[in-house]
C-alpha cells in the first residue's frame, strides 16, 4: 500500500506567513499571486521557495512559488489567471520538475512548479526504506533524485494551506551516500579513460560530473536535503575542485588524479550500483 503523507501545518498557531514575506518596491508579488493559485481546483497547499525562502534573494531574483495539489490538475488553469507567460502540463518537465509555468507579475519573473503530492507519497515511501531513483533533468550534471520534492516541502514555506513535515529519512541517508559515492566512481573512471585518448571535452565533463556526484554523497551522509546543484560543490566542502577543474590548460592525468585524490571514491567493487 502506498504511504501517504499525513498533513501537518508547518507554522506556529497566529503567524501569518504572509505577513513576512520579502516585497519589491513596496508591491509583494505573493499577494498578488498566492490567493488565486490556493483557490484552483484541486490544490492543497502553496509555498515559496528558491532564495526567496532562505532570504538569500537579490532584487532581481526570481520567485519559485510550488503549487501542490491531489488528483489531476490541469495547467490551463495557470494560464486563466491572466498572467504572461508559457504554461506546460503535468509531466512537462518530467517527473521532478513536473510542470507549471513561467510567468510575469507585476513585471517581475515568477516560476509556477506544480508538485503532485500523490507521486510525492510514493517516493516518500520509497525513501523510508532506502530507494530512489535518478532523473535525468536538464540543467543538471548529475540529474535530480527522486527524494528531490521531499527536500522542497521540508525547507519551502508554505504560503497558504498545509503541507507535511517530513524529515531525512535514515535509511535514505546511508542509501543515498553509498549510491553517489559509487556513481562518482564510476564517472571518474570514464573520465580517466577519456583523459588517456586526450578527449579533452568528455574527460573533464566526466570530472565535474564525478564533482557533482561526490557532494550529492557527502550532502546525504549528513543528512541534508538537495534541491538543486546551484553552490552544491561548496557546500559539501569541495571548493577545491574549482580550481582543479578551472585549469583547462593542465596536464589532464594529472587534473584527475588530483580530483581522485579530493573525492576519495569507492572502489566499483565495494558497492552494488542496484543494492545501494
């Protein structure tokens, strides 16, 4: 049977998330917006998040306002509120990023993600034991976990309606680390093949992906969720790759020996790509 998330208001009693939410020249696009996309048929809870929600935003920023709802949701509806813009379907963007809309309100850029919470269960449940799968999502070197929205509904704000309170499950966080660990073993072993043919370009793709690969894991050994790649390097205190990877000029053997000396990778027999 397939778990569902049991909904848990995510503010305390009498705050008023609305209330604090950063404005544009005096104008919030959040009160604009938010009200018409909590009344559409079918959704269940609206939330800020991006820079926006970590209060990390600089004033040309955009706002990522995620739109959960059950059942089926049809995105014509985004384009009946009147807004400019380009709307896609559920399924659009893929399983991840779904579908939505790019949008303009009050002359300020605002993307629509749409978040089917009964796809969300399913994950979740999948999480609590362990599994995920991998996407494929463009944009990004390593593609986007399936656990991805888990991560969104846990460090978004919820603008209006409710949304669970979901933590990092154990038995994703040793999961999770053993599975990319293995994966940037894995390209970081393409990428020392294509080093030894001097194909320049495939090797030092492979090594940012094999970069990208290895913070996944170190981010999910400590249990921090991942929304997306934007700072991740940094964040899992792999700085050093930049300069590794900045240096297109050096001897290419030796670039990725040193980066196999930074991610300290698994050997491809330790760990079982489908076990982990």
């Amino acid at each position: 049977m397939k778990a569902r998330l049991t909904c848990t208001v995510t503010r305390q009693p009498g705050e008023n998330v609305l209330d604090s939410r950063p404005k544009i020249g005096g104008v919030s696009v959040t009160d604009i917006l938010v009200p018409k996309l909590a009344d559409l048929p079918g959704v269940v809870a609206v939330s800020l998040g991006g820079s926006r929600a970590r209060g990390t935003h600089r004033p040309d920023s955009d706002w990522d306002i995620g739109v959960y709802y059950r059942g089926s949701f049809d995105a014509r509806l985004l384009s009946d509120l009147g807004f400019d813009g380009h709307v896609v379907q559920p399924g659009g963007w893929g399983r991840i990023i779904n579908g939505g809309a790019w949008i303009s309100v009050d002359e300020q850029p605002v993307d629509v993600l749409l978040r089917d919470l009964e796809v969300i269960d399913g994950w979740h449940a999948e999480a609590e034991q362990g599994r995920f799968e991998i996407d494929n999502v463009e944009g990004h070197l390593a593609g986007l976990p399936t656990y991805t929205p888990l991560g969104e509904i846990s460090v978004n704000r919820v603008l209006a309606g409710q949304l669970p309170e979901v933590d990092y499950p154990a038995a994703l966080r040793s999961a999770a680390e053993a599975r990319w660990r293995w994966n940037a073993a894995f390209s970081l072993l393409f990428a020392e093949q294509y080093a030894e043919r001097e194909d320049h370009v495939l090797a030092w793709g492979m090594m940012a992906r094999a970069t990208v690969q290895a913070a996944h894991a170190i981010k999910a050994g400590r249990g921090e969720w991942v929304l997306n790649e934007k700072r991740l390097v940094d964040g899992a205190g792999l700085d050093a790759a930049h300069e590794l990877l900045g240096a297109g000029t050096r001897d290419l053997p030796t670039a990725v020996k040193d980066l196999r000396t930074l991610l300290d990778p698994p050997r491809l027999d330790e760990l079982s790509a489908h076990d982990a």
